[in-house]
C-alpha cells in the first residue's frame, strides 16, 4: 500500500501484525483520540480504515464511532485536498456473542445505511465507501468472539483467515485497480456469509 494510510483500532496483537502485513507506514488513531488533529497528509490518496468492534463501549457506541470515523477521515481528506478511500473492518455476523455481536452488527448496520444515503455525496468528492467483512483470523480472537474450533466448524472453507490474507484484500480495494469498487460489502471470510450463521449448526 503506498498511499496515506490510517486505522482506527484497539490496541491488539491481531491490529499489530495486520499493519505490518499491510507493508506500509500506517498511522494508528486510538478511538479515543479520534478527533485529535492529524498531521503529515499530503495529496496523496488517503486509506483510512475502522476496525469493528473497536472497543467503544456499548451496543450503540460501535455504531456511532464508526460513523463520526468516516466524518473524520472526509475532514482529513478535505484537509489535504485528497481523494479517500474508507474501509470499514466489520465481523461477519454470528462471529461475536452477545452484546459484542449486537454491537457489531448494529456498527455494520450503519456502514450499510452510510452507503445508502452518502454514496453519491462521496462519489461527487471522488471519495470510495467500503466494507471489508472478515470471518475467524488465525491464531487471534477478539474479545466476545466464538471460539476459534467454532468458528473452524462454521466457516466452509474450514479454517481461519490468515492475517496475510485479509491484508491482501485490503491492499487490493485501497489501490487504483478498484478505482470502480464502492458502496459495497466485500466478504472475505471463507464462505461465511454464503453458509449463515445458524445456530445449532447444520451440516455444510
């Protein structure tokens, strides 16, 4: 990834070995220091990630986050007269438990209804909308999350994502060769959202 690059994102070894997959000086923006001034943007295109859940608190705290993150990544964009490309990290849904899971589909919720009301106002401001939906990543959980043998036996492909691999993808939709790709979810997550989260578990 060569362009400008922020995430917002817990403190958490999974974050850490993902910027350092992605090959690219990213910047970490702690949620809550999310409305702090932000320096060295130039006029390069700018990748702003948001990873669900991020630690806000509660049910509706991860949705309301993820929201004023997208407002902030456009003041940073306009700030540097640069064109944006945000990419929200949601967990597929079934991933997390209990009010982690309610939280995170409640924060992918409103990057849904995000692209629906705003995809024109950011495609008229050359800016791209996107939704990156990740299932089980090996050897990480997350803290509300499925067991990873669970996770393991809902997921087709039957194992976890590599970290290298939710990277790749990542890369691929914050390059110019998705200059098309917006407003949509890309689900990288092993055949999870075409299997369901179906609880007790059916047969694959």
């Amino acid at each position: 990834m060569s362009h400008c690059a922020a995430i917002v994102a817990p403190d958490h070894p999974f974050v850490d070995e993902l910027v350092a997959e992605l090959g690219a000086h990213v910047l970490r923006v702690p949620p809550a220091r999310l409305d702090e001034p932000l320096a060295g943007w130039s006029g390069e295109p700018l990748v702003w990630m948001h990873m669900v859940p991020a630690g806000a608190g509660a049910e509706l705290d991860e949705a309301a986050l993820l929201l004023r993150s997208a407002e902030r990544a456009t003041e940073a964009a306009a700030e540097a007269a640069a064109p944006l490309t945000f990419l929200a990290l949601v967990p597929s849904r079934g991933l997390f438990a209990g009010p982690a899971g309610l939280a995170s589909d409640l924060a992918r919720g409103a990057l849904e209804a995000l692209m629906r009301t705003a995809i024109g106002t950011w495609s008229a401001r050359g800016h791209r909308l996107l939704g990156v939906v990740y299932a089980g990543i090996d050897g990480h959980a997350l803290v509300g999350q499925r067991t990873p043998e669970e996770v393991r036996l809902r997921t087709p492909i039957g194992r976890a994502a590599g970290t290298a691999e939710l990277a790749n993808a990542i890369r691929y939709l914050g390059s110019p060769l998705a200059a098309y790709v917006t407003g949509t979810l890309v689900h990288v997550d092993g055949g999870w959202n075409a299997y369901s989260w179906i609880y007790p578990a059916r047969t694959i």
